[in-house]
C-alpha cells in the first residue's frame, strides 16, 4: 500500500522538474493534449496504420520532458483491461480480419490518450491545469470534483493502509480480509473517509479555498507557447488528413 502511495506521488513529482516542456505555458500544453486526443479518436475503428504516426507526440514530450517511460506504461496497464475486453467484443462479432484490426486499434487509440493525459500531468503542476480549466470557463462545480477526488486519493490509500495493519494485528493468522469481515471493514473505511474529508475540506478553507474561481496565474503566452502548440496541431491535422 505504501509503494502505491508513492506510486502516485511520484507522478505529481515530475511535474516540478526545470525542461523546457516543464517551462512551457499549461494552457498551451492542455490545450495540445485535448487537441491531440480529438484527432485520435475522430479516427475510424479500422485505422490502425494512421493511427501509428501519432506516436511522436508521447515520444517527443518524453524526450524533452526527461519523463521515464517504465512510469507511464506502469500506469497505462491500468486501464489497460477496460480496452482489452472492449477489443475482445469486437474479436467476437466482427468478421476477420476486420474484428483484429479494431481489437488493436482500440488499444492503441486508448495507449495514445492515456499517455497524452499522463504527460500533462507529469510535466504540469495540478493547481495550474486547474486554474487552466477556470480560464476555459469551464463549469466550476466539475473542476471542484476534479480537485477534490485527485487529492483524495492518496488520503484514502493511508485509511486503508491504517486500517489494514489494524486488522492484521488482530488477526494474525489471517491471509488478507476475511469475507465475513469485508461489509464492515467498507463501513468504517466509509465513516473514517467522511471524518477525515470533512477536516480536509475545513484546513483547505483555512488556507483560501472557498468554492470559488481562483485568479488564474499571471504567466502569458509567449512565442514558444504558441509555437509548440502550433506545432501540435499541425502534425495531427496532417497526419489526420493524409496518409503518412
């Protein structure tokens, strides 16, 4: 449980490194990755081979963002099962050889997104694509659920956490959670959440956070914001257009 929690940590870690994509302006990168995902998925379910030059935007703002690779994909293979059985739907019901090629489409198209959203992540702090996504206007209720469920999630982990050594130690013998044990072990895990929540919330307010837009930071655009974003966007119009 605690290397999970790292796990997670160490992904808003990235985010305060000193390249040059780290430098770059979060609007400019938010609106890349949305930009990029629109064109991947306005392909059709049989466009495996166009979707194949899209590959150089997680490769290029890996490079340039000196972002390991073993982190993103470990995260990937967590959605990784939700496109597989998709794929294998389609396996199943679509004639070959057209249902292979949709399986691995689907893979593909969904590794290219999630990646897209990994990048931005690591390589932007979480208040800035929050304080983007208020600039966009962008109903402020959805960013509130955005904020309070991604820096809960650690938060929930140490319940866990405690409340399983708790267990362990009165159970001994036992390997894991018992079944019989399960309903109320999720009970309190709900109870000490709404707790622990509720203390969040207050010291959050504490600190100026009081369900209302925040200013949005005072970084403008400048010709190298413009030009990645530009560049962007040009290669997945031609990529989406013609057939590289």
């Amino acid at each position: 449980m605690k290397h999970r929690i790292q796990e997670l940590n160490a992904l808003e870690q990235l985010s305060g490194g000193d390249t040059f994509i780290h430098r770059l302006h979060p609007m400019a990168k938010l609106l890349s990755a949305v930009f990029f995902i629109i064109t991947v998925i306005s392909h059709d379910r049989y466009a495996l081979r166009q979707l194949i030059p899209y590959v150089f935007y997680p490769t290029l703002l890996m490079a340039l963002s000196e972002t390991p690779y073993s982190m993103l994909l470990k995260r990937f293979m967590v959605a990784f099962p939700f496109c597989f059985f998709a794929g294998v739907s389609n396996l199943i019901f679509v004639p070959a050889p057209y249902g292979v090629i949709s399986f691995f489409t689907i893979i593909f198209r969904t590794y290219l997104c999630v990646m897209a959203v990994l990048l931005l992540v690591s390589t932007t702090p979480f208040f800035e694509i929050a304080n983007s996504l208020r600039f966009l206007k962008i109903p402020n209720i959805f960013i509130i659920i955005f904020e309070m469920t991604y820096r809960y999630i650690c938060v929930l982990l140490e319940e866990v956490h405690s409340m399983y050594i708790a267990y362990s130690l009165r159970s001994a013998s036992a390997k894991g959670i018992k079944m019989r044990d399960m309903g109320s072990f999720a009970g309190q895990l709900l109870l000490r959440s709404f707790d622990r929540a509720d203390r969040i919330y207050n010291a959050m307010k504490c600190r100026g956070y009081a369900l209302h837009i925040l200013p949005h930071n005072g970084r403008n655009f400048m010709l190298k914001d413009f030009i990645f974003f530009a560049a962007i966007c040009f290669f997945c119009i031609w990529f989406r257009f013609q057939r590289i």
